[in-house]
C-alpha cells in the first residue's frame, strides 16, 4: 500500500502514556516519594520496583491501565494511522459534497492499554472502537500487531481496512443510520437486537471498502492489497472467533457478522465504490 503519497489527517489526537484509569487519583509528592523509599528499604525491596507499584493506583484503588507508549510504535504506526485518515477524509468529503452534504471528519485518538471516551472507560480487550457521543475513533496501535500475528492479517491494507471502518461508524453517525438501529433495537429481544448490530457492522464493511475502491482508483494499492482486508475480514468474523475460542458457533450471539458476510460486504463496497450499494439494511435504516 503507498501511504506516503497520502495527505496526513492533523485530526489525530495521541493519548498514549496518559493515565487511563479514573480521574481524581492522587499523584505522589516528594513527601509521599520518600516514604515509599524508606518503607520499601525496610521491607528490603528495590525502592524503584516499590515506586513503579504504587505509580499503577489512582484514587479509590483503581489501577491505572495505560502505560507510556514504546517508541516503537510512535512514528511509523501514528504516521500511517494519520495518512489513511487523511485519505478517508479526502474520499468522504467527495462523495458527501456529491450527495448535496458536507463532511465532518472524525477524530482519531491513538491510546494504550485503556482510554476514557464520552461512551465510558475502554481497554485494548474491546478492539478499535468508534464513539458516537463524541465522534472520536479510538485506536491501540497495538491491536495491528494482534491483526497479524494472531489473526494472520498481514499488510497495511488489512490495517487500513480497520481504520476505514470504524470511520464507517462515523458515516452512519453522520446520515442517521445509527439513530435508526438504536430505535430499532429498543425493546427487542437478544436475538433482534444482535442482528441489527450486525447489520450495522456488515454496513462499515462495506463503506470501508468504498474508500477502498477510490484508494485504488488512486493508486494507491497494491498486488495483493484487497486479499489482505479480506483475510483481516474473514478473521474477525464472529463464527471464526467462536471456533477459535472453542465454541459453538451460535449465529444468536453474532454481533457483527460471519466471516463469509463480513468479506461479501467489504468486496460488494470495493467493487461498486458506491454508499447506495450498502444497505445491508434491505430498506429499515
């Protein structure tokens, strides 16, 4: 994938190494410092281990989940994450413009380990997520790490698949799709209201490969590009997460969809490049 020759979003908001836990905790003065000092020499522990331990808690006992992130996965990965949004941005703001209405970009807040949004406290366990209180896109970078190695979804492509559609959700914020879904849902059953959730999810596949379609018509993908989304795809589709949980796969229980649902939407958005071709919702939303 060339993402160098993709315009840079400054809609990125880097919150890795704050603190994630609860607001309100303490911070430790240098009296607070040097009683840990001295109770950790007395209890014939290594004062900076003593000091790492207690720098995890805020007020009330709570752990504070989110560490300064590695250098690692500063400058390449958050570069990447920025220039894919860039291009989204780019490709939405068209098509909006095209359809008589005006873009409003996401943000997107990097984080590690936990974050706090206006839906609540987050940790890395529950994926990228996007936010509809505050029309924020929340990404761990360390989630494309855990794409390839245990899902096997190789590529920037796959990585970019991710990004464009959580940026997805925001579409769906932004014309009412998400409105409609939540009213649907209201007083539903489980069942009911997991197949609209899925529904949903099927729909920012396929809008994610909507700006897929334009990435390529730009240039910007390469051999091999659309497989690796596709796999991304195929692996995180909720029948193949069950069985690799070891368990029955209970179609009930599917919130976003089955693997051979999540790779048919993605492509049918690829292919046509057109949002009219994802209403996964046969006309209710």
């Amino acid at each position: 994938m060339r993402w160098n020759d993709m315009r840079e979003s400054g809609n990125v908001e880097d919150r890795r190494g704050q603190g994630g836990g609860r607001r309100g905790g303490f911070k430790l003065g240098i009296g607070g410092i040097i009683a840990v000092v001295v109770i950790s020499l007395l209890l014939g522990k290594n004062p900076l281990e003593m000091l790492g331990l207690v720098s995890q808690f805020t007020g009330g006992g709570q752990v504070t989940q989110q560490q300064p992130a590695a250098q690692s996965d500063n400058d390449r990965s958050k570069l990447f994450a920025a220039k894919v949004l860039g291009d989204t941005e780019d490709t939405w703001a068209k098509l909006f413009s095209e359809n008589g209405m005006t873009y409003q970009p996401p943000k997107l807040v990097l984080f590690r380990n936990a974050v706090s949004s206006a839906c609540g406290q987050a940790s890395s366990a529950v994926g990228p997520f996007y936010c509809p209180g505050d029309n924020q896109v929340y990404l761990d970078l360390g989630f494309f790490d855990e794409l390839s190695q245990r899902y096997g979804a190789k590529g920037e492509f796959a990585q970019a698949y991710v990004i464009a559609h959580e940026v997805g959700h925001h579409i769906q914020n932004l014309t009412g799709v998400s409105d409609k879904v939540h009213r649907l849902q209201s007083g539903k059953g489980e069942a009911a209201v997991n197949a609209l959730s899925v529904k949903q999810e099927l729909q920012a596949d396929c809008l994610a490969g909507v700006w897929g379609h334009y990435a390529q018509s730009r240039g910007l993908l390469e051999a091999g590009d659309l497989e690796a989304a596709l796999t991304a795809a195929q692996a995180i589709g909720d029948d193949t997460m069950q069985r690799n949980a070891g368990r029955s796969v209970a179609p009930d229980s599917f919130t976003h969809g089955s693997s051979a649902e999540r790779m048919q939407w993605l492509q049918r958005g690829f292919q046509s490049g057109k949002m009219q071709e994802c209403n996964t919702f046969g006309g209710k939303a």
